[in-house]
C-alpha cells in the first residue's frame, strides 16, 4: 500500500464511548462559509454541507472483479470510492472544506473479491491495513455506521478495521450482551467554525439493523444485541441537544421504506428510517442505507413537531453522493436551522480520484491475479441468466456441492436421512465457461459470504418452504408465453418494491431428484404440485437433511421451519470457498454428473408448462 498524501484537515470533538466511529460529511451551499447581516438585526445566517455515502461494499476502485473489466450496467453506473473522492473534492472545492462534513451509513467490508480477499485470504487481523480504511482515511470520513454485513466476518475483523479507521465507527443500537452497554459509540458531535461567528455543533448518530442478531447469530450470539433504531434515536437524541448539538444528522443502516424480510422473528423492523423521522423530534435529517435505493430526497413531517425531516439515500457500491444543505440562523445566543435541501451526486460525472488508485495499487493488483487464476476446465458453458426463473446447471451446481459437503458431516441415523440443498439465484450474470474456469467465474454465482449449514425437515416443512419460495412469482391467468419480467419480483407485504432474487429458493435432491411444479394459476400457498422425491410423492412425516446458508437458517427472508429446525451441520466455511474448493479438488466440471437433462421443477399453469422468454 502505498503512502496517502496528506489532503484532508480534521475535525474531533466529543466522541462518545471511544470504541466507535461514524462516517458523515458536512459541506456548505456554494454560497456558505462567511456569517453574514441578512437585514434582520444582528441575526446572522450560515451554511453547511453534510456529504453521505452507504452501502459501499467493498468497492475502492472502478472494477467488476467477476467480468475483469471496468465496472458498467445497463444504466453505465460507475462504482467505488476512487469516484467518490473526486465528488467530494468538488464538493468541498465548492462549499468550502471548512464548512463540510463526509459521513457513511454502512455496509462497508463486504461485497467484492478485495474485500473477501483482505477478511479471508489475507486478513488483516493478521497484519495490514484493510483497503477501505485506507481509503476512507484518505478521503477524510468524519464518521460511519455500522453495517449488517460488517459483521460477516467475525467481530476481531470487524475490530480490527474500527482500530485502523481514522474516524468513529457508530452503532447507537449495538450493545454488548454481557453488560448491556453501548458496544460501539452511539455518536459523534463535530464542531464547525464559521468565519466570525460562534462554531456549529453538529451531532452525527449512528444507527445499524436489528436484522444482525438473525443474519449473523454466529457471530454475534452472547456477545451484542442489537435493538430497534426508533428506541435508540429517543435516547440519544435527546441527549445529544442536550450537549450542545444544533444540528442532528442520522446515518441509518435501514431503508427508508417500512418494511422487514424477517417478517416477525425480531420485534423491531429491518427498514425503518421513516419510522425514526416520524417518531423521534430533534433530528433535521437521515443518511439513508441499507435498501440500495437512489433518494436523492425525501421529506418526512414529525409526528410530535409538524417539523420537516430530510432524507437521502446513495443507492450503493459508491454509485451515488448524497448531499444535505443545512441553511443555519443564529439568533439570540444559537444557531438554529432554517432548512434543509438534499440531493445525489452521480459517480459516473468524474474521473476516479488518481491519489486513491495510486494508493491501493499494489492490493489491487493483488487480488486481480488472484480472482483470474485458473483453477479447473469445464466441458461446457453454464449461465445463471435464466436460474429464477427455470431449472439450470449453474444453480444445481451449487445445490451438488452444499449438500455434499453437509452429507460428508452427517452421523448416526441422520446419515441415512435423504439430502436436499437450496440455492438461489445471487447474480444474472454469473457464468461458468467452457474449457478453464477461474475463481472469478466461480465466486461470481455465489457472492454473499454465506456460511454452510444442515437443517432436518419434514416432508410438509419442505413443502411449505417450497410455498414461501414461489411467493417470488406473479400470477398468471392462462397458460402461454410470458416474458420473464411480467412472472418474477412479485411485491409482496414484506417486499413491496418486489422480492429479490435471493428469496427465490430452488430445492433440490443429492442421490436423488426431488421434482416439483409452481402453478401460477393457483393463490399463494397452493402453488407446489407433484411434490416428490425418486418419482414418490413426498409425504408429511418423510425426514430430510437440507443443506441451507446460515442467512435463511437464522431467519433471512422469513422462511417458515428452519429457525426451529435441528441443526446438524455447521461447517462455519463460507460457501463460494466451499465452491472454489470443490472446482480445485474436482479439476472438471461436468454438468451431467450432477445436472439432470429433464428439469427438477418448472412453472405451469395447471398441467401446461409456460413458456418464458427472458
């Protein structure tokens, strides 16, 4: 890694509870920076600008680790925090340095191969300096919140990387199991000083999800709790006024949109933003995270003051630059403030900051070798392009060695039981070649860093399973040809945006098929037909081991049966490593030793089997 130069001045004052640290920027309107006499007496008006990233995931640079290029979509986003440096130099440029504050709301450790690369391949607990430390201390973040996926590595990582950052890493809501107090600092408040006039205290709350002690319990079991964000912010809130905050600012690792994949397994909600501008006077605007929408504004009205809430959200991976304007008067001995506008940056308006590509040089170059290095053949393409909607290899790839892996650790009477494995279909784009395969090509099918487990099921736990997965899918009315996007994504109550491809769950039979259909003629519920296993039906009581990742073992996306399923298999081993292994072990990969030509399951309507065009 080479060595920053030195470009950001800093500010810290009152930092509570040492341990933590928040990433939020304040910038001023272009007009901002000097106090000035508007006409009203001696009040006297200032600016300020909060800058706010979320939802980073590990991306430093430009670069799609999975396709070995330079990032692009079909909407020709850019990505990474290179890009991000440049807008907030702009920013700065623009408000004035003095006058602005960067702040972060979460999910920064996790999501690329450098970021998997530097938490398991080489982790810093065992020296260096993560790359999105580096990187953020280069830029100058005044403070962060904590993500869910910062957890996804174990607490001493996730220590490790608070202890390398330059800033505070804020987590109002986390707190230790043992003691019961805060495990992270709950806030931070920065001081500003307007030229001539007396500083602007700016109190920076960090909140993160609840859906941690689900997501990851074996991280985090005995040792954090994690409550519910609207509690958090009554109590800190307060008393950050109460310190001499003028302004508020909360980055919320929560969507803005009231809502939770975990349905009732936790008692407080998973997006709750709204929920917290609503209920909790004092606060003049969120830092939006978690959702990985783009807001570049939305106002919310406190129920308790008739008072406006702004709220913003980035969308994610460093795509978007939120910016909040806070126009201040004092008056009478204290600031207060007059307003608040915000609005998003797009990443893809600049060049990447060449001082953070410089910086991390050496690390990328690192990883790109090793995400490129050929460590087996196929004897034919397979894609993921179809998987959510249609039986493929590419998802029985992953279906094969889960549930051997969970066999292998099977004992007793349990060995004897029939495996089952789920799997869904994590990334479109994911594709394995024909002739020498990559770890790139392997970890792009499966890019969350799921753990391996092994659950029993009833044959009527399965089923019902089955049911929740194919909720996933929209009705239809009559047998036919459908495009793909007219039967996927269904809203439902805990996904009215639609629900994600990562709760379309295939089911799928080791030694044996287990077939089925989804009837889209039929209500929610009753979709699952011809339910069996070998050609037999399966019945109510038949046992069967599943292997399933630890996210919906723990309650992800509320499936019904697995948290109270016995667990009999906890490998603790990321599956894309179980993936790389099996392909480096194996040296081919032949789709017709664990991919049927028949399909397992397909989409009908009655007994007639649509047809989906993509």
């Amino acid at each position: 890694m080479r060595s920053p130069t030195p470009r950001r001045t800093r500010r810290r004052v009152a930092v509570v509870t040492a341990t933590a640290a928040l990433a939020l920027t304040l910038a001023t309107p272009a007009t901002a920076g000097d106090t000035a006499d508007h006409g009203r007496g001696h009040d006297r008006t200032y600016s300020i600008t909060v800058m706010g990233t979320s939802d980073l995931h590990g991306n430093v640079l430009n670069w799609d680790y999975f396709k070995d290029a330079e990032y692009d979509d079909s909407a020709h986003n850019d990505v990474g925090l290179a890009k991000i440096s440049t807008l907030v130099d702009q920013v700065r440029a623009d408000r004035g340095a003095r006058n602005t504050l960067l702040v972060d709301a979460g999910d920064t450790i996790q999501g690329t191969s450098l970021a998997y690369y530097y938490a398991k391949v080489e982790p810093i607990t065992e020296g260096g300096v993560h790359p999105m430390a580096a990187a953020m201390n280069a830029i100058g973040y005044d403070a962060a919140a904590l993500g869910n996926h910062e957890f996804n590595y174990g607490i001493p990582l996730l220590r490790t990387f608070q202890r390398q950052l330059d800033f505070p890493l804020l987590g109002a809501n986390a707190t230790s199991a043992r003691t019961g107090k805060p495990a992270f600092a709950p806030y931070v408040i920065e001081t500003l000083h307007p030229r001539g006039g007396k500083p602007v205290r700016v109190g920076i709350l960090g909140l993160t999800n609840p859906g941690i002690a689900i997501w990851d319990k074996a991280n985090v079991e005995g040792q954090m709790q994690f409550g519910g964000l609207v509690e958090a912010a009554q109590r800190y809130v307060p008393e950050m006024r109460r310190k001499g905050a003028d302004v508020v600012i909360v980055s919320a690792h929560s969507g803005a949109d009231t809502s939770s994949s975990y349905g009732d397994a936790l008692p407080f909600p998973e997006n709750a933003a709204t929920l917290v501008a609503q209920q909790v006077p004092g606060i003049d605007a969120i830092l939006v995270g978690h959702a990985h929408q783009e807001i570049p504004e939305r106002v919310v009205t406190n129920t308790a003051t008739g008072k406006p809430v702004v709220l913003s959200e980035p969308l994610r991976w460093g795509m978007r630059l939120s910016t909040f304007d806070v126009d201040l008067t004092f008056h009478r001995g204290r600031w207060t403030v007059d307003g608040v506008e915000a609005d998003v940056l797009n990443a893809n308006t600049v060049p990447e900051d060449p001082e953070i590509v410089d910086l991390l040089a050496d690390e990328q170059a690192t990883v790109v070798a090793y995400v490129n290095s050929v460590i087996g053949t196929s004897t034919e393409a397979m894609s993921a392009a179809t998987a959510r909607y249609e039986d493929t290899a590419a998802l029985d790839l992953i279906n094969h060695v889960q549930a051997q892996a969970v066999q292998a650790e099977l004992t007793g009477a349990d060995a004897d039981l029939p495996v089952l494995s789920i799997a869904a279909p994590f990334n479109r784009e994911a594709a394995i070649p024909a002739g020498e395969v990559s770890v790139r090509d392997v970890a792009g099918l499966y890019i969350y860093d799921n753990t391996l487990m092994g659950i029993r099921l009833t044959g009527a736990q399965v089923k019902a399973y089955l049911e929740k997965s194919a909720e996933y899918f929209k009705p239809v009315t009559a047998a036919g040809t459908y495009a793909s996007a007219d039967l996927t994504n269904a809203p439902t109550a805990t996904a009215p945006n639609g629900t994600p491809d990562y709760n379309d769950d295939v089911m799928r039979g080791l030694d044996a098929p287990l077939t089925y259909d989804i009837d889209l003629g039929q209500p929610v519920g009753s979709r699952i037909t011809g339910l069996a296993y070998d050609g037999t039906p399966v019945t109510d009581g038949q046992d069967f081991v599943v292997a399933i990742n630890n996210y919906r073992q723990s309650g992800g996306g509320s499936f019904p049966g697995v948290t109270s399923a016995p667990v009999l298999v906890n490998r603790q081993v990321e599956i894309r490593q179980l993936l790389i292994d099996w392909v480096t072990e194996q040296q081919v990969i032949d789709p017709a030793t664990f991919s049927s030509t028949n399909p397992d399951w397909r989409l009908t309507f009655g007994e007639q089997p649509l047809t989906i065009t993509p």
